[in-house]
C-alpha cells in the first residue's frame, strides 16, 4: 500500500489563518499522510521561533464573531487588534484548543515537513536565524515536485 500525501500552501500569518494548515497537517500526519506545508509571503510568520507576535485583526474581518456589534471606525483603533488578539486566545483556551506552539509541535513530531519559501525570504530580506530549524527552505518548484504527487492539495 502507498502512503498517501497531502501538501498545503499557507500564505497567511494572522492567528486565525494560523491554525488551519497545522491542525489539518497534524491530523493528515496522525492519520498515516506524508505532509508537506509550503510557508510563503506572510505565512513565513508561523516559522518564526517565536509565535507570540501573531495577532488577529477584527477590521476588514466581517465574519469575525464580535461580543457586541462594532462599528468599522471603532475596529480601527489603537489597541483593537491586540485585544481582539487576547479575545481570541481566551476563547481557544476556554474550549481546550491547542495554542499555536503545540499544533506545530504536534506537526513536527509527527515529521510534517516545513518548506520555508527562499524567494519570500530573499524578498523581505529575513533573516534565518528568526525561524526554526526544523524548516527547509525551498523554491516553488521543489515544493511543486512534491505537490504534483500529492492525493490533496490545499492552499489556505
């Protein structure tokens, strides 16, 4: 029997973005799946080795629940994004969802592979030392070669 694969590009690095490419390559990795995620542009931002500096914005978010309705103009102001940010937290605290650091702990015990995307790193002129080192890093076509093979691919 062949083992499946599953590749996912992730392209965005707000905590809500965050958690759909390391709760679905953690679960393809427990269920048998080689995985393979592609981190590109902002997506970069979940192989820092600190994920502390990841924040969820309520503005241009319409389908963010909110407590109570806000208006745009109020979304927009000083300190909106950190709260919504340690609203958010609470809130996958409460309901015994992993923190961002465990799922991609998770992900990496269970030997899901991360390719770090060079051009966007050469692009934003990072520097690897900000990211962990159990990324790779790669260009479209090496992740391509894998991707190509894959049973699913998903782009998030």
């Amino acid at each position: 029997m062949t083992t499946k694969k599953m590749a996912i590009i992730a392209t965005k690095g707000t905590l809500d973005m965050a958690y759909p490419p390391f709760i679905l390559a953690s679960t393809a990795a427990a269920l048998g799946y080689e995985v393979q995620v592609f981190f590109t542009f902002y997506g970069l931002q979940l192989l820092r080795k600190d994920l502390s500096s990841v924040m969820i914005s309520p503005l241009a978010n319409p389908a963010m629940p909110m407590p109570v309705p806000m208006p745009v103009m109020v979304q927009m102001l000083p300190g909106m994004e950190s709260m919504a940010t340690m609203m958010m937290k609470q809130k996958l605290k409460k309901h015994g969802v992993a923190s961002l650091q465990e799922l991609r702990d998770l992900c990496l015990e269970a030997e899901v592979k991360f390719i770090a995307c060079q051009m966007t790193v050469d692009l934003f002129e990072f520097d690897k030392k900000e990211f962990i080192e159990q990324c790779e890093y790669g260009g479209a076509a090496m992740f391509m070669g894998f991707a190509g093979d894959t049973d699913i691919c998903l782009f998030v």
